[in-house]
C-alpha cells in the first residue's frame, strides 16, 4: 500500500547489522528498491535478538528485526570460504548499491576492500558507515548510538534545566546514520545517472549526529556563551514547555512564538501583555500559572482551547498512544504484514506518502536464509552449484 | 590532514531546489541538499524577510535581522531572494521561479499553503516536472492535517518526548532541534527517490512528509512493542530500556557515555575501575539479570569513575573493547581528535557576524568534503537568480519599483 515503487530498477546489498545499516536499506526499500539482506549464520544481524519478541524462539521471532527489515529478501553467506567470495563477487556485479556498517577492518579484511569492489563495479555506489571513520585516530574504536549521542555533542544539550546530560529516549545516531546514508546513496544514484560513475560514501556516524548540533557551534564561537541544558525551555521563545494535566503522566507541550501569541495566551491566564524580553525575565511566574491552569484540566482539552485561540499547543503522546490515534490511523502510517513465524502484525512507516506513483504493499521481513537459493538462482547459478556452496559451508 | 574540498563531493550540482520554508525542518532540509550541491535559492518577503531572521539568539545580542545565530546555521549553504507573495505579481513571478525549479520545498500546512496560492495543481500547471515536497508538522492528509507545529510539537506528537526524561518527572525535549532535523533527513530522502525516478522518466511526484510521523520513526523499538505488543516502553532517566549498563556516568572532569551490548562487554567495565571481583560475577552473564541489578551495579561503577579523568577512561575503556564515549561539551567537541582529523568544522565568516564555526558535513564523497556557503543577506541574490530564470532586465526594475521584489 505504501512501498512507493520510485526505484524499482535499484538492486541493494545491505552488509549490514544493528540498526544504523539495516535502517538505511529500509528507508532505500520503502521507495522501491530490491534488497537483499546479507547474513552468516554464526554471526546473523544481532537485532534478531532483540525484543519485543512474537513468536516463542528462533531467529526469526523478533519484532525489531522483522520491523527494520521488511521489504527484504535474507541471504545467508559465509565470506571466509572461496565460494561465498564467489557469491559476493557476483552479488557486487549484479549491484547498484552496496552498503555497510562495520568497523573499517571488516570488509577489507574479508577481501573486498574499496579498490576491489570498484574493479568488480565501477557504477556502484559503496556506502560504508564506520561509528569514527574510516580514518583517524579513533577509527578503531567501538561505538554504539547511545555512546555518540556523547561523542557527537547531542548528549550535552539534553537534560533538565541546570542538571547533568541525560541520553535521549533512544538510541538516536543510529537512526540518523541510517537516514543519512539513504540520502547519501541517492545523492550519488543521481550523480551517476549524469556520469556513470559510482561512489565511495563514507558516513562517519559521529559527525552524520554532530551534524545536527544546531546552532550550539556558532553560539559558542561567536557569542563565547553555551546555552547548556535548558530542559523544555527555547533560547528564545517563552513560553515554551510541557505542563501536567489530569490523569496518569498526562502533559501538554505550549508554544508561544511572537507577542501576538502570548496576548491570546495572556487573556487566558489573566497576565498581562509582555514583550518577550518581560516574557524571559518572568518566565518561572509565566510557567506556574499555565501549570495551574493546566493541573486539573484534560490534555487534549486544553490543547484544542489553545489551538483555537491561535497557540501552538499538543498533548505529550506515548508510542501507545500512536497505535491508537485516529490521525495516524487516517494517515496509513501502519501496515499490517503477514510474517510466517510472527504472523500478521502492524508496523510502522515510512513517514511520508508520495503520490503519483505506483505503490504496491510492503512485504515480511525474511526469515534468516529464506531467500539464499533464489537470489543465488539469479545471480546465474544452477541448483548443483547451490548444493556444492552450500556442502562446501559458503551458505552458511 | 585535513579532507579535500571537491565539486565532485557535490552529487546534486544541477538540482533546483525554491525554499518556501519557514520552519527549523525545511531550514534545515535546503541547507542539507544546498550542501550536497543543489542551486536552494529561499524566497523571502521584502522587509521583514525569514522568520527566523527575527529569533534570537543574535551575535554580539544585537537584535538585527543579518544576525540571528539561527538563520546563520539553518539558512546556510542558499541565495536568497526577496519576493513579496502577498501581492497577484509577486505570485507570478513565483510560478516563473516554479518553473526554473526542480524541486520545491515548502513547510506549512495545506490549508495556510492553499490560501498563499501554493496548491498542487497551481504548482503542477506552472511546471509538470516540479517534485513539490511538504514538510508539515502532521501531514498533508487525515483529520490533523492543520494542525502547526515546531520542535516541540514534533516531539510531543510523535512520542520522542515521552520517552526522554526521567519518568517522575516531565518528558524532556532532547535538544538542539532533533525532531526537525530527522523530519529534514527523511524529507530529504523522499526528495532524491522522487527526483531519480522524475529523471528516469516516471511523472514528478509529490511528497507529503510528516514531522510526528519522522519523529515515531526514530524511537528504536518503542514503536514495535506497542503496535505489537501494546506494551509502553517508559522514561528510563537516560537509561537504555534494554542494554546494559547504558546510561551516562559522571568522572573527574566530565561525563562518559558507555552501551554494552554483551556480558564480555558489561565485565570490562568493572575491570576498568579494577573492580575484580563484580567483574567474575555470575550476575553479569545475562542482559535481563544484569538490568535487574542495575542500582548496585551502578552505584559501583559511579564510585569507580568519579575520580577518573574522562580523557583515560575513554581511552583505557575502549582498550578493553567497551563502547564508552565521551560526552562533549560544544568547547571539547571542537577539540576532538577524530573529528579535527577530518577537518570536520566550517570556519564561516559573514559580513555582519564576522567569524564562527559551524557543524561539518554529515558526509564524505570519494573521500571529499562538499564545501560550504554563508547564510545569504536578504535579497542578496534577487537581481542573479531572476536573470536566471529568464525575466527581464527591465521587468526585475519595474518589480522592485513596485516593491514586489528587493
């Protein structure tokens, strides 16, 4: 329903595990691509052990995995035999895209370094996501998303106002890294539609997240002051928080941009008009008395009151609360897919809808392996030469 | 050791984006496809120009509409033009400007765009090849679809907010603008399918992303176990819900930021405070015991870290093969050894702000840098990309005469 069929004709090698790689190639596959997902057996992506959990054990029962993946088709391969190098070499023939997101040692050291690769393609695009870089001192070194929202400065402007860095609610440079790379890899699709050459992307995940500081950078170096952690606060807008309401963890989340705002604002609360300058000064008197007047009211209440006076306000939703909102129900944002071991479940995305194209209904993730003979089938294999990869260990 | 800068880093050179956007999310959507090569030229109207021209904060604190620090970074790597929409012949020359284009990016809801004039069939009768995108803050379609929004908004709609914070408390905001920043990034996605397939001959499709829908997008798994399981992932305080330990630590001279992902991983941690004896115990073996234990396992890893320099425990950390990070201030940030390998950051200078850094670019193309332009002073390029579009000489004058342009 919602697989909006742009790049049908682009054939995508996801190397990839976790969730920074694997996201990327779903982001490629919700717009049409065919992907196929590449696995060891010994070393399968980690996500598939990761919950929420849909079907009583197996690689093939976590939700996660079968989220990120869908659209996917799943092969397995072993890179450290002759034949699954042989695979590989075929499957990079075959290719427009092939993108990874392991430390820098790891392809190059299964064979396939750049020089190679771009020997057995000249038009592929090659989208390698190293956590440092593929150079530099600490191209060595591990990282996870949680670990460079640290390193890439994200961490340091999160938390209540005056208090330590908290991490976010997720593990957010993964997912950026994944977004970056599918736009890194289109970018470069279109670069060598004009040329015919391919790429060699490299997305170090640390500066794909330190990217997105902000105007941290040029309040520091111009202004030489650090916002620092402001909570809900704005450096500049008043007021601008989330307030409790009624019920259980029930909050409201105010806007007020301008001095036209805050005077429909201001008739509410029985404060008088404030230039934003006033606003800063007695922003603490402001936010208690929109907490009184929220305290004992409904969120969504009170969210449309304001709206409807012209500020910007929404109640604070759950994930729970999505799955259940009529608006994102209208929208078509969940898709139920039937899976063969998890069974039909809803899942979310893409966040957008694109019209004047075909679409055609996102499929299941592949269950590990699943798909090993076909793609080899059409990577011009014959059914004994399967059997003899697949006796020698190269499919494993 | 600093990285090349290259034209051909520049994959979009060509690509014609008109900027109608007056939000964080399309700001920061024209910058990314400006940095990557793409002509973004902003329309403005005369006076007043960009919102965001108008918010603080400003450099040096002069309140001056060439200094706010916010259209600096968001509005970089773009022309500018000056284009009074509120009038018929300022409407025109939008439909000129339409048809120059390849792409349009506009960041308001579908009613407001409707009454400026800006609807699909207007845009697609001026220029049938025009990929039109729309980043709203609910999306162009359902009963929501009005509804504005910034950041905040975004991630309060989108669930982001509910899961950040500490669960007795408020739900928190991350910060520095995330909610409109993931919503440019998947914008900017949909963009590049939609231009590729336009260029491959497919008709010129529109793109209606959501900023709730980007933000629900990014929230690891909260979003499967609901739909699946109608299971709320809560608030952990910073905590990841799953691995551990995952969570920010205080040390001597700042904080570290560690996510072990296995047992091997959680037992280096111990050592490194030289904790040996936790290190060997059994209670670190599975992922859900050691969560169960997560207080006094912590409390042993804070008494260890508190005074260690932050510097020797990511570095000693990182030799036990644990993912440990430092966590950055904007000041160490710029010092970061990896990142000044790269030469990541813009030096910028600007006539009326004068020098500043700015972030670097999120990626490299056969090992290059694309390179960077200045935020534009309003107007700056009015006359340039007017001739470019084919009006007139004369036009232009009678135009600015008039005040429709500047």
């Amino acid at each position: 329903m919602k697989r909006a069929r742009l790049l049908e004709q682009i054939r995508v090698i996801d190397f990839s595990t976790a969730y920074a790689g694997p996201y990327a190639a779903k982001l490629l596959g919700d717009l049409g691509a065919e992907i196929v997902h590449v696995e060891t057996r010994d070393r399968m992506d980690i996500m598939r052990g990761y919950p929420p959990y849909g079907a009583p054990s197996g690689p093939d029962r976590s939700g996660s995995f079968a989220s990120l993946n869908r659209n996917k088709r799943g092969i397995t391969l072993n890179l450290k035999t002759p034949g699954g190098c042989d695979v590989m070499e075929r499957l990079i023939r075959a290719s427009d895209v092939l993108v990874e997101n392991f430390t820098p040692r790891v392809l190059p050291g299964l064979g396939f370094p750049w020089e190679r690769i771009q020997a057995l393609n000249a038009r592929l695009v090659y989208c390698r996501m190293p956590g440092f870089g593929a150079s530099g001192p600490a191209r060595d070194y591990r990282s996870y998303g949680p670990t460079l929202e640290g390193q890439s400065g994200l961490a340091y402007m999160t938390g209540y106002e005056d208090e330590a860095p908290l991490r976010m609610g997720c593990s957010y440079p993964d997912m950026v890294g994944g977004v970056t790379s599918a736009f890194a890899i289109l970018a470069a699709l279109r670069r060598r539609a004009r040329t015919g050459r391919g790429a060699m992307l490299e997305v170090p995940q640390q500066q794909a997240a330190a990217a997105l500081t902000g105007i941290a950078l040029a309040e520091w170096t111009v202004n030489k002051r650090l916002s620092g952690r402001m909570g809900n606060a704005h450096q500049w807008f008043v007021p601008h928080d989330v307030y409790r309401c009624a019920g259980d963890d029930r909050w409201v989340a105010i806007v007020v941009r301008d001095d036209a705002e805050w005077a429909r604002l201001a008739s509410c609360l029985g404060l008088p008009l404030m230039t934003r300058t006033e606003r800063a000064e007695r922003r603490a008197e402001i936010d208690r008395a929109i907490a009184e007047l929220t305290a004992s009211r409904d969120a969504d209440a009170v969210a449309h009151e304001l709206r409807a006076l012209g500020v910007e306000a929404y109640p604070i939703r759950t994930a729970v609360d999505l799955a259940r909102d009529p608006h994102v129900a209208a929208r078509g944002f969940v898709e139920t897919i039937d899976h063969p071991t998890l069974g039909p479940r809803p899942y979310p995305g893409p966040p957008w809808q694109i019209t004047g194209v075909a679409t055609s209904p996102h499929r299941a993730a592949p269950q590990l392996g699943q798909h090993t003979d076909a793609v080899l089938g059409e990577l011009g294999y014959g059914a004994d030469e399967i059997a003899r990869l697949r006796a020698d260990g190269a499919l494993f | 050791m600093g990285r090349p800068v290259s034209p051909s880093a520049r994959p979009l050179e060509g690509l014609r984006v008109l900027d109608l956007t007056r939000e964080l999310r399309g700001a920061y959507c024209g910058r990314l496809l400006g940095e990557y090569g793409a002509d973004v030229v902003l329309v403005e109207p005369p006076g007043r120009g960009n919102p965001w021209r108008h918010v603080g904060p400003y450099a040096g604190d002069h309140e001056h509409q060439e200094k706010s620090l916010f259209f600096l970074h968001y509005y970089a790597n773009r022309r500018s033009v000056a284009l009074d929409l509120g009038q018929p012949a300022g409407r025109d020359m939008l439909m000129t400007l339409a048809r120059w284009a390849d792409v349009l990016i506009h960041d308001t809801t579908p009613s407001a765009a409707a009454a400026s004039g800006l609807t699909a069939a207007a845009l697609s009768a001026a220029n049938p090849r025009l990929v039109v995108a729309a980043l709203t803050a609910f999306g162009e379609t359902g009963p929501g679809r009005d509804l504005p929004g910034g950041d905040l908004i975004a991630n309060a709609a989108g669930g982001l907010a509910a899961l950040t914070g500490d669960p007795a408390r408020a739900p928190l905001r991350p910060g520095g603008d995330q909610g409109e920043h993931i919503t440019a990034l998947h914008a900017a996605v949909a963009i590049m399918g939609a231009v590729l397939a336009r260029d491959a001959g497919a008709p010129a499709a529109h793109v209606d992303v959501s900023a709730r829908e980007s933000v629900a997008s990014v929230l690891e798994n909260a979003m499967e176990f609901a739909l699946m399981e109608e299971r709320l992932v809560a608030r952990q305080n910073g905590r990841h819900p799953i691995s551990w330990p995952g969570r920010i630590f205080p040390c001597l001279d700042g904080f570290v930021v560690i996510s072990c992902g296995s047992a091997g991983q959680a037992r280096a941690c111990f050592t490194l405070i030289d904790d040996h004896a936790t290190a060997a115990d059994p209670v670190l073996e599975d992922r859900d015991v050691r969560r169960a234990h997560a207080d006094e396992l912590e409390a042993r890893l804070i008494a260890g870290f508190r005074d260690r320099p932050r510097d020797d425990l990511f570095h000693q950390g990182q030799a036990l093969g644990i993912p440990i990070g430092v966590v950055h201030s904007v000041e160490s940030l710029l010092e970061d050894p990896q990142l000044v390998a790269y030469d990541f950051f813009h030096h910028g200078e600007h006539p009326d702000v004068g020098r500043y850094v700015d972030a670097g670019p999120p990626f490299l193309v056969d090992g290059q840098a694309p390179g960077y332009a200045r935020a534009p002073r309003l107007g700056e390029h009015t006359a340039a990309v007017l001739r470019e579009a084919g009006v007139e000489e004369a036009v232009r004058q009678r135009l600015e005469r008039e005040g429709i342009v500047a």
